[in-house]
C-alpha cells in the first residue's frame, strides 16, 4: 500500500510540500494513508494534482508541462518510487481523473471520436480453452523447484550454460591473469624492465599486440647470438667519427709487365766467353772478381798470374754494358716490387673499437678476408721478385715468365666493403635511438615468445576455445528455449485474446447506467471496425442515444458514463485478478444529488464491498459527497467468505495562495455530518468557557462568523421565505429585543468591519461574545427535542451551561 507522499516539489500548487511536516494529528503524531482513504479539498486546491501523480505510477510517465518537479512515494514494503523509477517499479494502480476520461472516452473532446475497447472474458469457448490448456501444458510449470516442460527444459538448459560459462570463464581468466602478470607484475612484469624491452607504460592489452605478432608464422625469433648483439646494441653510446680511409693505387699490372720485360729480354752472344755462358754460377763469380781487381791488382789474387791486357779486353767484351744495364734494371724494379709490397701491408689495420657492436661481426670476417687478401696479393709480389732474381743471377740466360694471380681486385673489394662499414658507422650515429628501440623490442618480442612456451599458450588458448564452443553452444540452445516459451506465450496470450468479450464490457457499463442510476437514455455498445488489421478483430465503443451515436452529452452525462466505465474496466483482462490501489478523483462533478448519491451507492457496492482494492483513495470536493463518503463499510467478505477489516482515514487538501499542502481532515469536517453541526459546537463552546487563553481563543475570535452563518441556516430553514434579517432575528429570540439587537451587532459588527476600520485593530469584547452565545443556547433549549438531537450529535450527551 501507499503509506505517504514523502514530498512534492515544484509539481503545479505543490510547491514544497512534506508529509512528515505537515500531515499530523491533534496530538503531533504523523498520519499515514490506510486501506480507505477520504480526501476532501476545494476546487483549485490541488486534488486533480495528486490524481496525476497517482496516474504517473499507471501510465509509467509523468506530463512534461510540468517543467522539472520532484516527488518521492513511500509504500508499505519500504520501497520508494520517484520521478526516475516510474517506468520500473512493480505498482499496480488504477486512477480515475480527467486525464483518464481524455484517454479513453475521446468523444467528450472530439464527438466523432469513439470510447477505447476494453474486454471481459467471453463465455462459450471451450474449443480456444483446450488450445490454451495444450499450449499451457507444453510450457509446463515455471514454479520454482517443481518445473515441468519446457520451464524444465529452460532450467537444464540454463544449468549446462551457467556451468560452461564458468569453466570458460575460469580458463580464461586464468589465462588472463598469466598475461597480466607478465604485463605489469613486479617481478616477471616487462613493464618494470623498460631498460631491456622500451615500454615503461606497457599493458596486456599491448602484450595481446606483440602475441599477435609473434604468432605470425613469418615470426623470425632472435637466436642467442643475435640477442647479445642486441644486448650490446642497448648498451652503445655515440662514437667518435671513424678516421677516413682512402685506398692506396696498386701497380701489380705494371710491375708484372716489366717484370715479364726484364725476365724474358735477350743479351747479345758475340764476344762472350762460352765457358761463363754456360755457367751462369761461374760468371756471376768471373764479374765480381773483375770488379774487386780492376785498378787495384796486376796480378791474379786468387792464382798469382798476371792478368794480361788482351784478358782484360776479353773480360769487358763479355760483360758489356748491355748486361749491365738489364741487371741495374732488374734492381731498381725488386725496389719497386718491395715499395708496392710495403705500401700493401701498411694500406689498411682494421680498429673494432672505433665502430659500434653491431658491425663487429662484419669486421672480423673483413678482416680476416683482408689478411688473406694481403698475404695472397705479397705472395704474387714475391713470385714477381723471384722471377727477377733468378734471371739477374743467369743475367745471360732469357728465363720463361711464369705468369702470377693479380689480387689486386680481391683486396679493393675490400678496401670498399671496409669504406662501406664507415659510412654505415656514421649513418647509425644519427639512427642510433630507433635502433636501440628496435632491439628493445625485438628482445620483446622474444620474451613474449619464449613466456608462450613457459605457459603453453597454445594448449590453453585451445582450451579455452574448447570452453567458449561448448558455452556459445549451451547459450543457443537457451536462447532456443527461450523463443519457443515466449512463442507459445503470445500463443496462450492470442489464445486468451479470442476469448475476450468486449461486448460484455459495453453490457458492464450499460448495466451500471441502468441499475445504479435507472438511465435507459444512454448505452454502450461494442461495434466492429470497418477495417482489421490482419486477423484480428478491431472493437470500438460508441455512445448510443436513441439507436444513433450521441453527440452533444451533457456534463452530467459524460460525468456519469465516465465513471461506469471506469468501474467496469475493473473487470477487464488486465485487472480482474491484480487487487489494484485505486485512486478516483472527483467523480461526481456536474451531479445532481440523486446521481450524488448513486455513485457513492455504486462506489460502495461494486469496489468497496467486493474488496476490488488493496487501497482506496477518493478524493471530493462537494460537502453532500462527502458526508455519504463517511458512510463507506470498513469491511469486505473475500472470496473465501471471510471478513476483512480495512481501515479508513480522512484527509484535506489546502491551498493558501499559490501554494498547496496536505493535513489531517480536521474534526468539524470528519465528524459533523453538516456544517450546521459544526457551528452549533462552536457556539456551545463559546458559551461554555470559563476563561479565555491561548488554547480557546480561536473560538471566541471566530464565534461572530459562526454565528451569522449558524443563523444564515437556521432561519432559512424556519422562515424560507425571509432568510436572515432583522425581524427574524427578533422572532428567533421573542419579545425581548435586547439578544437579538446584540447578536445582530456581533453578527454583523464583528464579522464585517462595517466601515470602522479601525475595529479590526481593536481586541475582541469577550463578554458580550459569550452573552449572545448563551442567549443563543438558552433560546435553542425552547425546542428540547431539537436541542437534544444537536447536543447528540456533536458529542455531548448533557448541558451544563
């Protein structure tokens, strides 16, 4: 049930409005809403306002013309429903107000409209019934515990898919977790080796990424040499620049050309001594010889013998000038072949330390292709000089050239190569950061491969699929289940459809109009539509004068169809077996009172007394409402017979200014069945009390009001055809004119200013007060039969005045 409006903010006259603030009895306490609730409020006061919010809860929204209210409905179960959760909460109500008129009996704004259908269950349809039980026996019981059909297929079925949920969902984050740690784990994490692998903001989902790389078939993993490189690599600071290089110009062609020359030249045989041709040993012996003696000995040193003149011109004849000049030639060139040899071996010493690690591999092996290159192009050098010493040791004799390898190309290719190194040297100087990134994540890339095969990625990611297969697989079978009961529902729901009467709604309406009010003008009736849609039957309700559709209802009429309607639509489809909270608000607007009367006779009997309702509310703004209001049981008989009891509480909306609030109904209202009883109490009060304080004095300052309205009804009544003036006051009160003279000047001076403004200043004259309320008490005790009556019926059982 609804307990209380907590609040209302900035909703129409409901400014600020808080029920535990304002809405509390005499002794303080705050009053609740119970089974039964009376609202009484003047029109304008705001009742239609707390209708709309009633309907809010129904409708599931609330009219944006309101700009951006706030309010807060407490219920008994301590939930709460506001503005947000209108859409969501599991209310039931039902609201009759002038926005459900507009909604469903649109003729009253537009009379070629027609009333919105609703259904009451049809009779005679056994045939759609079985259907029903079938269909209902397919989807068996969805009670929990004791499913049968296909609630117990959708429960095995939700068993299977919540247990491989959980298994996939387990390796999985298993796997995750593995991942994770080897992301951002302090102790195996590449996020805290940044210095290794260049990520010091790394992520799993950037250790996915390099998974993903690594996975490619194409993948190359560095292999141990190639990591210390790339150790080395991390490690490098810029090098000073490499010392240029420029490669000696080489004459091997040149130098075997003449050596060729010189090796193969002929010397003239005339005048050669035979002996010394044929011994190149001996002749190389005779030539020294001959220069140690000439112009130093006359005789032989050797043998003692003079050396004759003609010896000495066969000596020179035999060593000319010709042989002189090859063997100075042979000379100078082994000079040249040793300068060329020199400048081979100086040409280039290869320094590692000058480049950086990544090269070093490149120059050991150009060094030692150097070496080699430098020995092999020496070796030919010395086969050159060879050639040249044998043939000035036999200088007579031409020798046959022996042709030898020119290594001359082998050793610039690598002078070039080496020149080639330098330049690749210099160019990584200015690259050196992105190569040291490169290496950082080719190491990466490595650990995340080699962690694959720590945590045997593969097998568990197989797994997983494995899991993820058997769960898609539970979950399209679920989802199966699902469509086919949500099938067969709508099935059961069309089914039940077809069984719908909308013509027993109209006969519900029509026998409310007749029974309740004996109105035989005007009927309901259920008329098809012109045009389905598909195979369904469109069913409309018209108003019926005559046998014609009405136009032009009357305000009563439209007041009285509207609220038959609602009562019967408690017995639609969709609201039969739900109980709702029902909030009715002003049904009898443009009523006379025999029709007052017969919709509080139809309130009581069709919701009241058949306990349609967990809560009523029903709010008025007519005093002859409410007093048959007050009349309303306080019991109903359920469908097992039993009585049950429901509370009733009373309550008035105010409005002071533009502002609106909520309060307990006050006693006059609540207990008096007529305003004249309340003002006869007050009166009595007045005339009773002994002493004025702050507790009475509302009465005396109200008494002159009360009194001129208590003589307003009074009189009316006694003399009809006079009212209220002087000369039945005088009548009212008999021969003696002092009380009525009195009474008029409180009546009058008191309750009206009378043109002295000054004596709304003045305090109130509490005597003269409580004279004219006992004259007016003792003057009533004339009629004891009356008199009684009164004091009965304002509590009061004796007069002690």
């Amino acid at each position: 049930m609804l307990k209380k409006i907590q609040h209302i903010k900035k909703l129409g006259v409901f400014e600020d409005f808080s029920w535990d603030s304002e809405v509390k009895s005499k002794g303080g306490a705050v009053q609740n809403f119970v089974g039964i609730n009376i609202i009484y409020g003047r029109n304008y006061s705001g009742k239609t306002t707390l209708s709309r919010v009633a309907r809010a809860l129904e409708t599931g929204a609330l009219s944006d013309k309101y700009g951006a209210p706030s309010f807060q409905l407490k219920f008994t179960d301590n939930s709460d429903v506001t503005l947000a959760s209108l859409s969501t909460h599991d209310k039931n109500i039902r609201v009759f107000n002038e926005d459900f008129i507009k909604d469903n009996l649109r003729f009253i704004t537009n009379p070629d409209d027609s009333i919105e259908p609703f259904a009451i269950l049809g009779d005679d349809n056994n045939k759609i019934e079985k259907e029903i039980e079938a269909l209902e026996a397919e989807l068996g019981s969805s009670v929990e515990g004791q499913e049968t059909g296909l609630f117990s297929d959708k429960k095995q079925a939700t068993i299977e898919y919540n247990d491989a949920f959980d298994l996939h969902k387990q390796a999985n984050d298993s796997l995750e977790k593995k991942l994770g740690d080897k992301a951002t784990n302090k102790d195996i994490g590449i996020k805290y080796k940044a210095e290794r692998f260049g990520d010091q903001n790394y992520t799993i989902i950037k250790l996915k990424a390099d998974i993903t790389t690594v996975s490619n078939p194409n993948f190359q993993k560095l292999n141990s040499e190639q990591v210390a490189e790339n150790e080395k690599l991390i490690d490098e600071k810029v090098l000073p620049k490499i010392p240029s290089f420029s490669s000696p110009k080489l004459s091997f062609l040149r130098l075997a050309q003449n050596v060729e020359t010189l090796v193969t030249k002929p010397i003239s045989e005339s005048d050669k001594i035979q002996a010394l041709v044929k011994d190149a040993v001996l002749n190389r012996w005779v030539n020294e010889g001959r220069t140690h003696h000439r112009y130093k000995h006359d005789k032989c040193v050797f043998c003692d013998n003079e050396i004759s003149a003609a010896r000495w011109a066969e000596l020179d004849k035999h060593f000319d000038e010709e042989s002189e000049l090859l063997e100075n030639s042979i000379d100078a060139l082994l000079t040249k072949i040793e300068a060329e040899n020199q400048t081979v071996h100086a040409a280039l010493t290869i320094d590692q330390s000058v480049f950086y690690s990544k090269f070093h591999s490149q120059l050991t092996a150009l060094d030692s292709s150097l070496k080699t290159a430098t020995k092999d192009y020496q070796l030919a050098l010395d086969n050159l000089a060879k050639q040249l010493r044998a043939r000035k040791n036999d200088i007579l004799n031409v020798k046959e050239y022996d042709i030898p390898t020119d290594y001359t190309e082998s050793l610039m290719l690598i002078w070039q190569e080496y020149r080639d190194l330098c330049t690749q040297s210099e160019l990584f100087s200015s690259s050196l950061a992105d190569e040291k990134t490169k290496a950082k994540s080719d190491l990466r890339l490595k650990e995340v491969s080699d962690y694959l095969v720590t945590i045997d990625y593969k097998t568990q990611l197989d797994e997983i699929n494995t899991f993820k297969q058997k769960r898609d697989d539970a979950q399209q079978m679920l989802v199966s289940i699902n469509a086919d009961i949500t099938k067969k529902q709508e099935q059961v729901t069309a089914k039940k459809r077809e069984l719908n009467d909308e013509e027993k709604g109209a006969k519900k309406v029509n026998e409310y109009l007749s029974n309740f009010f004996g109105h035989q003008f005007l009927t309901l009736e259920a008329q098809k539509d012109d045009e389905p849609i598909a195979d369904t039957k469109r069913i409309r309700f018209e108003v019926i004068r005559d046998g014609k559709k009405a136009y032009h209802l009357s305000e009563g009429e439209c007041s009285l169809l509207a609220f038959c309607y609602f009562l019967a639509k408690l017995d639609d489809i969709a609201t039969r077996e739900l109980k709702p909270i029902i909030w009715i608000d002003d049904p009898i607007s443009s009523l006379d009172g025999n029709h007052i009367f017969f919709v509080y006779s139809l309130l009581n009997a069709e919701v009241v007394e058949k306990g349609k309702f967990s809560q009523l509310f029903v709010s008025t703004h007519n005093l002859d409402f409410l007093k048959y209001l007050k009349r309303l049981k306080d019991n109903y008989l359920n469908a097992e017979g039993v009585k049950v009891s429901c509370q009733k509480a009373y309550f008035v909306v105010v409005r002071q200014d533009k502002k609106s609030t909520i309060q307990v109904m006050p006693s006059y209202l609540k207990e008096y069945v007529t305003e004249f009883n309340y003002l006869f109490h007050q009166i009595h009060k007045c005339a009773s009390l002994d002493a004025v304080d702050d507790t009475n004095y509302v009465t005396f300052y109200n008494f002159a009001n009360n009194s001129r309205k208590f003589f307003e009804i009074y009189l009316y009544y006694k003399y009809p055809d006079q009212g209220m003036n002087e000369n039945t006051l005088a009548m009212f009160f008999g021969q003696d004119s002092i009380p009525a003279v009195l009474t008029d000047r409180i009546n009058n001076e008191y309750s009206h200013l009378c043109g002295v403004f000054e004596r709304g200043a003045t305090p109130i004259e509490v005597p003269e007060m409580q004279s004219a309320a006992r004259l007016i008490i003792q003057r009533l005790k004339q009629d004891s039969a009356q008199f009684s009556s009164l004091m009965r019926s304002i509590g009061e059982a004796n007069d002690n005045i």
